[in-house]
C-alpha cells in the first residue's frame, strides 16, 4: 500500500477499523473506481481480470465534518461481519483517496433535470447545437440524401452513407 502523505487522506483511514491482513490484501490487489451515483462509489477489484465485475461492489460515501470517508458496502464481509470495515472501503479510502471520494460527494446526477427539460418541451444546450439553430429534423423513410448530395442514398439507403447522413444516423 502506498504512503499518504496529506493530512486528509490519514483522517480518512483513521476513520476506519481494519486489521493488517486487510491492508495487505488492499496493497496487493488491483482496484478501480467509478461513481456510481451522488455519494455511491463502484470499487472492482480487478486481480480478478475477465471475472472483476463479479467483484464489483458499490460503497456509500458519508460526509463527515468536513471529510468524505466510506460509511458502507454492499459487499458480504462488510454486511455480515461489524467488528471492522470491508478491503473495499479501506481500498477506496487509500488507493481512491480524496479525489474520488470527493468526487462522489460532489456528485450531481444531471439525468432527471434533462428528462423534465426534454417532457417539457424545453430547448437545451444540444438542441441549439443543431446546424438549423435548435429544429431537430428526422429523416423520413425517403430514399434521398436530405444534405442534397448526388452520391449518397441517404441514411437509409443500400449503399454506403455520405458524412452528414452517417453522422445524422447516430
């Protein structure tokens, strides 16, 4: 396991109840994280290569005072066993460190405001993006390039698409 050396990170780990055993098991296992959700964590333990999903467990993430520390795992170790926390969280706390745990806490699931936005008839950031300003146009079931080029049979078509029409298919 690699040193830490900031201030924040040693009161993350400080934190937790973990014996020697599960520290080495952390420092000896490969781990990758991503966030899962505001204040959720999904720590793979990836030593176990094609099967690391299988090992996947997502770890909620408490902020305390003014640190973020792991609180819980869906995990079976740390479900049934309370005397110490699970090589998940202590992996997040130690490899993931600040960045991701801060990172889960700051966390903002921007999905639900976009569906509001898109039921409601709201134009957004992507619609304006739009070559004609924010009309969003579905080709119909013509065999034509709507662009107007010669060469292509539209999105549709047998052969192969112009850019416009394969970009537009997407």
């Amino acid at each position: 396991m690699e040193n830490t050396d900031s201030s924040s990170e040693k009161r993350i780990v400080e934190r937790l109840n973990f014996d020697a055993k599960t520290a080495k098991r952390v420092g000896w296992e490969a781990w990758e994280f991503s966030i899962a959700g505001p204040h959720k964590v999904t720590v793979t333990n990836a030593s176990y290569g094609f099967q690391k999903e299988d090992h996947a467990y997502v770890v909620g993430v408490d902020k305390r005072g003014s640190v973020p520390v792991p609180a819980e795992c869906e995990c079976p170790a740390d479900k049934y066993n309370e005397d110490s926390d699970c090589k998940h969280k202590v992996a997040l706390a130690t490899v993931g460190g600040t960045t991701v745990l801060n990172a889960a806490v700051d966390f903002d699931n921007p999905a639900p405001a976009l569906s509001r936005s898109i039921a409601a008839g709201v134009t957004t950031a992507a619609d304006k993006l739009q070559p004609d300003g924010g009309t969003v146009t579905v080709s119909g079931d013509s065999d034509a390039c709507p662009n107007g080029d010669d060469r292509c049979d539209g999105p549709e078509g047998e052969a192969l698409p112009c850019f416009a029409c394969f970009e537009g298919d997407r």
